[in-house]
C-alpha cells in the first residue's frame, strides 16, 4: 500500500498520492508533478485517476498536467463551473484503488460543490478523509470568496459539512487538509502536521461553537483576497497551460539584464541585508522564503519577471512561481551581484537600522514617522503606540497616506515584510526611509524607555 503527503512550501499546500496493487491516485495535484509520477513508479504503480476537492485559489491546479502525462481520469468537484476539462465527481460515488475503497462526500461551505473523499480500509472501516478546504488543523476553510452577503450561507453550509458529515465518521479517522500552518485559505491553521477528526473535535477553536448560529457568527467574516486569486479560478477551470517540465530561465549577463529591465519587473530573493546593501535600482524585494506567500499580491502577469537569487540555481524560484501561474520568466541575474557591479553598472541601497538606533531617535524626541506593516491580527495583539498601520499587502493602494517629507521607519515583526515595504516605497520615489531590524522581537527585548 501507498501514502504520501506532498508538502509544496511557501504555499503550505498538501497534495496526497494513495495507492494499492498497481494502481495509485492523487488528490489536488500541484502543476509541477514529476514528484507524483515518480512515486507511483517506485512503487511499480501507475496513477489511474485524479480527485480534486474543490476549485482552488491559491495555485495551479496539476490535474490536467498530470493527466496529459499518465492518461489518469480526472474528476473534479463544484460541478456548478463549467469545467472544460474531467468530470465531475458525484455525492457518494467510490473508486476502488486495490483493496482500498475512496468514497466522494459532498462537503459545500468553501465552495458550494466541495468534495471530501473518504478512504476505507479493505474491511471498509473509514480510515482518511481529504476534506479539502473544508476543514483544517486548528481551522475551517473560508467561506468569504462568494462575498459579504453570502458568507453566512457558505458558513451555514459549512457547519453542516462539519457536524452531520465529517466528524460522524469517527475521532479515529486521520485528517488530511489541503494546506497546512500558513496558507492564505485559512485565517488560523495550526502548525499541526497530523491530526485525527477526534483531536479537531476537542483542539480546533472553531468547532467548539457546536452551536449553528454561533459557529455562523465566528466563520462568516471576510479575509484577505490576493489579487492573483482570480487568474487561479480561472486557469483551474479552464485547465492551466501545460508545462510539460519546469520553464528553463536563461542566465543573463548584466548587459543584457539590464536592458531586458526596461520592459520587466525586477525581482530580488535574496535575504534582506542582501537586499538592503545593494539591488538593481528598481528591484522589489520578496525573500524566498515567503515568496509564495506574497508574489500574488505585487507580481503582475501582464510583464516578464527577471530574477535575481540567492545561488546560481534559479530552480526553487521557478518552481514557486510556475505553481502560481508566473511562466514569463525572462531570466536571471548570471552572477549576481557581484557581476552587476563588475560591469560598472549603479546599484541602489536601502538603510537599515537596529531597533536600539530607534529607541534612541524617540527618547530624543526626533518624532520619526513609524510605519507598521504588520497584519490586523498582530497589531492587535501587540500594538506599537503612535505608529501608522498599512499592511504590507495594502501598502501599494495606500501610498497616499505616507509622508515624503518625513523620515521614516518601516517596522514588522521581524525586519523582513519591512524590506518588501520598503522596496515598493523606494520603486515609487520614496527616498528617506529605513528599515527596523528585528522588527518586534528586537523591540520587546529592549529595555531602554520608549517614549511614543
């Protein structure tokens, strides 16, 4: 018997391949899927089918890639879309995978045609259910991507999912999710790699309002959308563009670098120090390891990407990209900056500060202007008096609301949202700006008087 969970990080998404015999399935299939194809052969298996739990937002969908290359059957969930590729999967309906049986549950609340598939042991107890975005770890699946006036009905529908479908089929069953601790299709997951319907009953904040209308109240509130949402919704229905292999970024010597920079978007993954002592002028900063989780809100997909990373390998860099639709990528810094500055060419800097630096500019009564790119939830939590909160993801629509005639200071929790902030800022002309190193850790190990 086969089971793997595939963890695709940056965007805490969890694919799964199950198999029995000589036969495999795999539930919601990243785009880039040599990994499920080599699975199933080390096992001397072929994938035969393709389940998809829902219509997903937050990546490329691989299930026609992965069918183009194995002949798998695909069945995909939220039959009301007009899917041009597979068929849809039906309340009820099993597959046998060897010994194994995999029974479709109908699960609406995040989507109104979500699907759950149960695996049942060869005695045909239930044993896993992969429920999506239905529920998770320490949290259930939004229900705010239909809008304001229809999340209560979404969270209604939810919470009948949960409590007459997905928790009667025993404490016992191991829980598999779509995504894990840092998704953005969850305000909460828990950094909880496995858990069991049994420990969400008793761990999981959102199901102790066992209560339909409180449960209602806590779950219908509107969350962030990134705008890249809609290009996913879209490819995932209409069937995404093959790959075929991951795209082959060509290496650019700094000539040609920067003359390709005049038409493209100049994207820097490097660590923030990197970033903050030498950029191509222009570049906006995501470091790597969050670039999933924030490309979708300042990428565009109408201009080329260049790159310029960390190592010479610019693999994990496409491979984060391609998974979220970003396949014009026009190549890479060959080099770096090193060679950048070889060639003789400017770089632009930003300033950094420590948070003792700060500390004393306030006790001197300096009044530089802070801005706060943290998220609500952790200002909430730990706010700074007198400083001016724009999430770093809203930075770009609030640009008027940021002084150019002050100095200032960019501040998250740890100095490295403030270096993406800061690159944007610097792209649109701001020019006195400096970024808080350590960000909220620094500022509660201080222990000089702060007086804001």
């Amino acid at each position: 018997m086969l089971f793997e969970r595939i963890e695709s990080r940056g965007l805490a998404h969890y694919s799964y391949i199950v198999g029995d015999g000589t036969t495999a399935f795999v539930i919601d299939p990243r785009r880039d899927c040599d990994i499920y194809i080599q699975t199933a052969s080390r096992e001397g298996m072929h994938v035969a089918a393709i389940l998809e739990t829902h219509r997903n937002e937050d990546y490329v969908t691989g299930s026609v890639e992965l069918a183009a290359r194995t002949g798998a059957e695909i069945w995909h969930a939220d039959a009301h879309l007009d899917y041009q590729y597979g068929q849809p999967a039906e309340d009820g309906q099993t597959w046998r995978v060897g010994g194994l049986t995999i029974e479709a549950i109908h699960s609406p609340g995040h989507t109104p045609g979500s699907m759950s598939y149960l695996l049942r042991e060869p005695g045909g107890a239930p044993w896993m259910v992969f429920t999506g975005d239905a529920l998770f770890a320490g949290d259930v699946g939004r229900v705010d991507f239909l809008g304001p006036d229809k999340a209560p009905e979404m969270a209604g529908l939810l919470y009948d999912t949960i409590f007459t479908r997905l928790l009667p089929l025993g404490d016992g069953v191991i829980l598999c999710p779509a995504h894990g601790h840092g998704s953005a299709c969850g305000g909460a997951i828990a950094d909880r790699k496995w858990t069991t319907l049994g420990l969400e009953r008793k761990l999981n904040p959102k199901l102790q309002f066992t209560d339909r209308d409180a449960f209602i109240a806590n779950v219908a509130r509107m969350l962030e959308k990134p705008p890249y949402f809609s290009r996913m919704e879209a490819w995932n229905v209409a069937g995404a563009p093959l790959l075929g292999a991951l795209p082959v970024v060509p290496p650019l010597s700094p000539q040609a670098f920067a003359e390709r920079a005049e038409d493209a978007l100049v994207l820097d993954t490097r660590m923030e120090l990197g970033f903050s002592a030498a950029h191509v002028p222009g570049a906006l900063s995501i470091w790597m390891g969050r670039l999933a989780r924030f490309a979708g809100w300042f990428l565009p997909y109408e201009r080329p990407i260049l790159m310029v990373n960390e190592g010479a390998d610019p693999t994990p860099v496409v491979r984060a990209l391609v998974r979220m639709g970003y396949d014009d990528l026009a190549g890479s810094l060959a080099g770096g900056m090193l060679a950048w500055h070889m060639s003789g060419r400017e770089s632009a800097s930003i300033r950094t500060i420590t948070v003792q630096a700060l500390c004393h500019a306030l006790d001197a009564h300096e009044e530089p202007w802070i801005l706060d790119v943290r998220s609500d939830r952790e200002v909430e939590a730990a706010p700074i008096p007198g400083a001016q909160h724009i999430h770093v993801t809203q930075l770009p629509d609030h640009l008027d609301q940021v002084p150019r005639d002050r100095a200032l200071y960019v501040f998250c929790g740890s100095g490295m949202r403030s270096m993406i902030a800061a690159s944007l800022l610097g792209r649109e002309g701001w020019r006195n700006l400096s970024v808080v190193l350590g960000g909220l850790a620094g500022w509660r190990s201080m222990t000089c008087p702060l007086e804001i």
